[in-house]
C-alpha cells in the first residue's frame, strides 16, 4: 500500500490542471501467441504505436496543433486472468505549441475512426519489418502459411480503440492506475476459496458489471498469474511529451498560465496508518457508518474507468491457454546488452 500511495501522489502531483482523456489501445487476440514468443518487442512496440498514434494525429493543426502529455500503463490481463494485452493513455485535452498553451477547440479529442486505422496501420508495418529481418520468432506450430493468415486476418479487422470522455482532472484514472502498477493482476481480497485442486475468485463481469465466481485450477491459476510477470528490467508505466521528467519546465510554464503554481492535484501529508496492538501490523479502514467522517474518499471518478475493452472472450482464451503450458525454454529469460534481434 505504501507503494501505490508514493506513485500515485507523485503522478498527481504532475498532473496538469486540465481536462483528460482516457484513451485504451487494445490489440486483436489473434496476435496472443506473437507476443508470447516476443514478449520485449511487443510489449514496448504497443507502448510506441499508442503514444506516436496520439501525438502525431494531436499535433496535427486540424485536431490540435501541439505537444500533449500522456501517461501510459501496460496491463496484460483480462477480468479473469486472461490473457488481454492493452494500454491504458492518460492524454491532456491540450497542448503547449511554442511556449503558449492551446486546448482543444471541440468536446472531443479525435475521431476514433482515424485513431484506430493509424494505430493498426503502425503496428503492422512494424511487425512485417521485424518479420522479413528475420527478428521475430514465431510460434512452433506456425509456418509461412498460417503466418500470412493471420497477418491477413487482423489487417482486415477493427481493432479495438476507445476514447472515454473528458475528466475534468486525471486524478479519477490515476487512481484507478495506481491500484495495478503496484498491485498485480489480482488482489487477496478477490480470492473467494482454493485448496490443492482448485482456485475460485471473484470478478465483476463486462455485460452486467455483475460479480460473479470464477473457478480454476491451481495449476491454471498460477500459469495465468505467472503469465502477467513483466519482463525482467521493463517498464510499465511510461511518460511521453509534456509528461516526460525533462520537460517539467514546460508544466510550470503552463501552471503559470493557468495561474496556478500547482496543479489541483497536489500531493497530501502522509497519515500515519494506525497499528494493531496485537500483531502491530496497520489496520485497514473497511467501513464507516458515518460518512462524513469517513476515510475512504468519493470512487464515483475511478469507478467509472473499465478495466479492459470489450467482453474477455472465453473462447480465444481457451485456444491460446496451451501457449502458456508451452512456455519457449528462454521464456524467463532477460536479455543484456544492446542486442537488437533477441526480444524476449
């Protein structure tokens, strides 16, 4: 807990004051097994093809015509541990074009058309670069053919993009954010029962948002679970324009503008959690029966943020679950060096 409390007041504290966007880049299931052989390659190609998607489009003069920041968080798994490669951006609605900020002139951020079509358009390009250099490993049961299939497959297909609307500040997702850059795929408090057979947590389900039991068994679960490990050295959350370290310069300047020598969301004193008397580890606020005196403070923001895009769909996940059983034998493996032709 004291982890995510330090990341999430230092990303509010960077925050601007300004409207954002919530903006998911997610990539078409069919691409499941490409990654569990690449897992470096694609990991860090969908964090450049969201962030270059959206700054190359927002600095166009018909959208926005300047530099924007984004905050970008990789997550990997579905409700259900699944496997669901996607990209949460965090996007300032506006920009600083020479040293002057510049909003958006519309109630929305880009066409979603566009975005998706240029999002698939770079990651496919990349992707038959790195295939004809003979850089990318594929699957042990591929050849040319299902290679070309596949590839056919998904340039024909929609991808899913989606654009969330305006929040008056970031804090409302940064939150949501910070409970999985520290926190996992999955928490203790989902964890419903197990013995030596069998695992059954709770998840709240896409179409009713309903909670509901799912039941695994503990082999399955721990494949899953371990399948969510990063890559050894990588990073998952990643900063890009006005949101970089070396450009907070370029924050003051905009916090000046607006008049303000912070953003809104400034950090908070750290309260000392209480202890418990008996075991002396700290006590965990679970409910008050008044609420204005209550610690836990109003979620509607953060609630309102969906973890993934679209429904887990439980058919692809059962198709590619063997990948996971047959991990390649490097599969926990990190590389050094500068090798450019190794992305495991």
């Amino acid at each position: 807990q004291a982890l995510t409390h330090d990341w999430l007041e230092k990303t509010k504290a960077r925050l601007l004051p300004c409207d954002h966007y919530h903006v998911v880049f997610t990539l078409p299931h069919e691409l499941n097994p490409i990654w569990h052989y690449n897992r470096h390659w694609c990991s860090d190609h969908l964090f450049k093809a969201s962030s270059e998607t959206l700054q190359q489009l927002l600095n166009d003069e018909r959208y926005l015509g300047a530099q924007v920041g984004q905050l970008c968080s990789l997550h990997t798994w579905g409700r259900t541990l699944s496997f669901h490669p996607h990209v949460h951006v965090l996007v300032t609605g506006g920009g600083i074009s020479g040293n002057a900020w510049r909003g958006l002139e519309k109630d929305f951020l880009l066409p979603v058309g566009i975005l998706k079509a240029k999002f698939r358009g770079k990651w496919l390009a990349w992707l038959n670069i790195v295939y004809a250099n003979g850089e990318l490993r594929l699957p042990p049961d591929w050849n040319e053919r299902t290679w070309k299939k596949t590839l056919s497959q998904i340039a024909r297909k929609n991808w899913n993009v989606r654009i969330q609307g305006a929040y008056r500040h970031g804090c409302g997702v940064a939150v949501y954010l910070s409970r999985y850059v520290r926190g996992g795929p999955i928490k203790d408090s989902r964890l419903v029962n197990y013995n030596e057979t069998h695992v059954a947590f709770r998840y709240r389900a896409h179409p009713d948002n309903k909670e509901k039991l799912h039941r695994l068994s503990t082999d399955h679960f721990m494949t899953r679970v371990l399948w969510h490990v990063p890559v050894k050295g990588q990073h998952n959350v990643r900063y890009y324009g006005i949101y970089v370290p070396g450009a907070r310069y370029k924050r003051d300047l905009i916090r000046a503008q607006f008049g303000e020598e912070r953003g809104e969301c400034t950090p908070i004193k750290n309260v000392k959690q209480r202890q418990c008397p008996e075991c002396g580890r700290p006590m965990l606020h679970r409910l008050s029966a008044r609420r204005k005196i209550s610690c836990i403070k109003s979620t509607s923001a953060p609630a309102r943020v969906q973890q993934g895009v679209g429904v887990d769909r439980d058919t692809a996940t059962r198709q590619q679950d063997w990948y996971i059983y047959k991990p390649p034998p490097d599969f926990f493996v990190s590389y050094g060096g500068n090798s450019t032709k190794r992305y495991m």
